[in-house]
C-alpha cells in the first residue's frame, strides 16, 4: 500500500463504518486507477467529492436525506438577506453627517464599509451572470473582506460599520457559500434585484432622516426586523413545501434560526439586558454567543431526532454517490 491509497482510505473514513466496507477498496480503487503516476496526495477536488460523497451517506443513513436540499435552499435566502443589506448600507455609506457635526468619516463615505459593501454588490452581480462555482469565490473574497475590515479600520484609524453588523453578514455569508450548484435563473437574479430593492429603500430612508446609520434604528431594531423577515419568509416556505410532502422547507427554517439570531443580537441584548441604559459590548458578546451555541445546537437536534435508528442498506444497482460505480 502506497502513501497516496493510505490518504485517500483516510478520507474514506467520512463514510459510514458498513458502506467503507461494502464500497470502500471499489472507491479507492477508482481513484488510484485516475491518479497521475507521481502523484502523493488526493487531488483537491477528489478530497471534496470524497467528503461530500460521505457526508451525503452518512444522512442518508440517518434517515435525513432532506437535509442538505433545505441547506442550499437557507443559503440562497441568506445570500438575498445580506446582498439587500448591503444595498442599505451601501447607500447609507453615500451620506455622511454634516462636517459641522465633527463626527470622522472616511471621505465622502461614512466609513471604511464601503468597501465591503461594494464586494458583496458585487457578489450579486457575479452570481447572477456566472457559475455557482465562480459565485463562491466572489462571496469568499466579500467574506474576507467584512472579515479584515476590523483590523484594517484599527491600523487606519478610520471608521468602521459595528461588530454586531459585520458579524450578521459573516454569518449569512458563510450559510451563502452552500448555495446550489445549478440555481434556477429566478434564483440566480434574486440576490441582485435584492440588493437594487434595499438600495432604493435604503436612499428613501436617508432622504428622511439624513442620519439614518448603523447605530440607533439599526442597534435594536432595523437588524432584528431583517432577522424576523427571513423566519418568516421560511416558515411560509416550510408550510408550502410541506402540503405537497416536501419537508426541504423545515430544514431551511431550523437553518435559518443562527443567521436569525445573529440580527437580532442587538435587540436580543436589549431586551434582556438592563431596562435603562445603552447596550454594552459585553451583553453583546454574551448574546452572541448564545446565539452560536443555541442555534446550531437546535439543528444538531433536529438531526437527531428525526434519525433513524438503523442504517439504509445500499441497493443492489444502485451508483455510488462518489465514484459513480454500481455494485
């Protein structure tokens, strides 16, 4: 046995125990005989399709195949979700207070969130016109860039969006990177009508409280609001899915429960919190945390109640969901 068959047995390990030893040595195999002469490690994406493969096995053993689907279906809303708000912000980044009012601004922008705002605008127009595969890059660099954004506004000394709205779109940008391989063209367009729609919504806002920004609205209002929407927008999409026997709809709404709590942390902490007074950093930072550890929580139970206790045999004839081989 070489180095690369021991690498590529171990990445077998992300099936289930009854499958590697029903399919494993026919998997492995496919792949030694598509590997280059030379060649020590599994190519990346060999390693991918092997995970995948897994992952897509391991559910269907638990009896949850529907998960995955209800996923990429929480993904595309949550890509919707956080390209509008950047179409608020954006178009709030247009207006900064009057110079009278001595409050630092980065030009003729607000802060340095402009820029971070245009990459996810830009996200949009790349997932309308381009491959899914390509539209993740372009949603990893905005992610990188909301990511930086702290850091790079510490070193500058310049203005920057709040924690608790940059990590909202974290948080709906890493959901958006399941987005489906092949969308629908109405799928495909939606993020980018979202995020024109916000921006227009957005400019009407600015036009009648030229102070409209991220904090005060925004802190316990304006965000958690977005994040009542999107539950609701689920639930509705659960409720429809689920008269024709569709249950993809109910795994998007316990999906979407993290993305949720995340905009509504600020006015999670508020409610909370003391009756009188500003929210601190600190309650905060505590909400936010609940909210990492309660949404995925619900999933991860979701998960386990709806398992089945014993494992689906693979059909005879049946292709193997990595290789393609049949038995």
């Amino acid at each position: 046995m070489n180095e690369l068959e021991r690498r590529y047995l171990r990445l077998l390990r992300a099936y289930p125990a009854d499958y590697r030893r029903a399919r494993g040595a026919e998997i492995v195999g496919t792949y030694l005989d598509l590997a280059a002469p030379d060649q020590r490690w599994p190519a990346p994406v060999d390693a991918a399709d092997l995970v995948r493969g897994g992952l897509r096995q391991r559910l269907r053993a638990a009896g949850v195949t529907n998960l995955i689907p209800g996923v990429r279906l929480a993904a595309l809303l949550a890509v919707v979700t956080a390209t509008a708000l950047a179409g608020v912000w954006g178009t709030a980044e247009l207006h900064p207070p009057p110079v009278e009012w001595g409050v630092p601004h980065v030009g003729p922008f607000v802060s340095l969130g402009v820029v971070t705002w245009a990459a996810w605008l830009l996200a949009a127009v790349v997932i309308a016109v381009a491959p899914s595969r390509i539209a993740r890059w372009a949603i990893t660099v905005a992610l990188l860039l909301t990511l930086a954004l702290p850091p790079v506004a510490a070193a500058l000394d310049a203005p920057r969006p709040p924690l608790f709205v940059l990590l909202a779109q974290l948080v709906l940008g890493l959901l958006g990177l399941a987005l489906p391989d092949r969308p629908p063209t109405v799928f495909r367009l939606a993020p980018l009508l979202s995020a024109l729609l916000a921006a227009v919504a957005a400019g009407f806002l600015v036009g009648l409280d030229p102070v409209f920004m991220y904090y005060g609205a925004a802190m316990n209002v304006f965000l958690p609001t977005v994040g009542g929407l999107l539950l609701v927008v689920g639930a509705l999409l659960a409720m429809g899915l689920a008269l024709g026997g569709d249950t993809r709809g109910g795994w998007t709404l316990v999906t979407l429960l993290t993305p949720a709590g995340f905009l509504a942390v600020p006015g999670l902490a508020d409610s909370f919190g003391p009756a009188h007074g500003a929210v601190t950093f600190a309650e905060l930072a505590v909400t936010a945390g609940a909210v990492a550890l309660i949404g995925p929580a619900v999933l991860l139970l979701t998960v386990l109640i709806r398992s089945r206790r014993t494992v689906t045999p693979q059909l005879s004839g049946q292709p193997c969901p990595t290789c393609g081989a049949r038995a």
